[in-house]
C-alpha cells in the first residue's frame, strides 16, 4: 500500500487488482484519513452489493487503464513546477489535482517546496447516485513537501511492481504451460520495466 502523509493527514493508495490480460489496467482503492480513522462514513457512500463493498472502511474505488498516468502527473507537477490533473479513466471514479508550491490553487503567494494535492472523488460514489456527476463531490486537501511526494511516487511503483509479481506467480501456478501462457508472463514483465526495475 502506497502512502502520503501530511501532518495528521493520510492518503492510502491500495491496488486491489491488477489484470493479466492487459497489466496496465488495475483496481484499486483509496482511503482518506485524519489520524489514522477513515473520514468518508461509510453510511454515505455505495455498499449495495459486492463490487461497492470492496471500498468498506471509509474507502472509494476505482479502475485504471494506465497505473503510469498518475505516476506521471505527480513527476511532471514535480519536475516543470505546474500544475497537472489526473483523473481515473475510463470512469471518473476519482480525480487528483497537484498544484506546486503553495498550500491551495487559488492563493497567489507562493510556498516553495509545498504542494497542493487534491483527491475528488466523483459523487457517483455516494449512496443512492445513479451517474458520474462531471467534477461534483467532497474534496480532501493535503500540503505534502516535495519529498514527501517523490516517497509516495517510489511507493507507488513498488506497490505496482508488487502487484504484477503475485499476478506472474498466480498465472505460474494456475495455467497450463501454453503459448498464451508465455505471452500473459512476458507482457507482465514488460509492465515492470516500464518502471525500470526487475
């Protein structure tokens, strides 16, 4: 589990799932919490069946069809010092906004080193939601240094890479040795030296 700390503020970054057929394409879950308790209530948000249950204990959840996007948004907001926007696709399940140096995207003085990190979880998480709101829903703002979120980004790649080795080893042990086999475990690989680590 990948994690960012600011003060008592934490994010935690969970992938729940990473896909075989396409591992680039993953589930996870993301969790908001004010020392150490979950802050979204559980009772506001789906838990209608299995698929919402998944986010239980204050949690939202998502998919992702690129783990790299994000990754690069937080690298790119670090490296050109402006602001960049990730949000999860296909659904908009959540959306993060990254604006460098300062503490919130509209204060015009600048904080060197600070970082406004926004996490939006679209309202079509909340109980009795039937669509994708476009944008609408609460907000959780947290002002990481830089350090703190070069960490989060090696905590990132390291919970990815995680990830796809228990996918190679499941695939491993669960199939049959076949031509599609082989292709599944080196497509999985391929995934890991986009990371640059074996």
């Amino acid at each position: 589990m990948a994690k960012l700390k600011s003060n008592n503020l934490e994010l935690e970054f969970l992938i729940t799932e990473c896909l075989d057929y396409d591992p680039t394409e993953f589930h996870f879950k993301v969790t908001m919490k004010w020392n150490g308790i979950p802050i979204l209530n559980d009772k506001a948000m789906k838990r209608d069946n299995d698929h919402w249950e998944k986010g239980a204990e204050g949690g939202i959840i998502g998919y992702e069809i690129d783990y790299i996007r994000l990754i690069d948004a937080i690298e790119k907001s670090l490296e050109t010092r402006e602001p960049q926007f990730w949000e999860a696709f296909p659904d908009p399940d959540v959306y993060v906004s990254i604006y460098p140096d300062r503490s919130f995207p509209y204060l015009t003085e600048k904080e060197r080193g600070r970082f406004a990190f926004i996490v939006s979880p679209d309202s079509y998480q909340l109980k009795d939601s039937d669509c994708y709101e476009g944008y609408e829903g609460v907000s959780f703002v947290m002002n990481p240094t830089e350090e703190e979120l070069r960490q989060f980004i090696e905590d990132l790649k390291s919970e990815h890479i995680a990830k796809i080795k228990e996918k190679i080893a499941e695939i491993t042990d669960r199939l049959p040795h076949s031509e599609d086999k082989t292709k599944r475990i080196e497509l999985l690989r391929k995934a890991i030296e986009r990371f640059g680590s074996e």
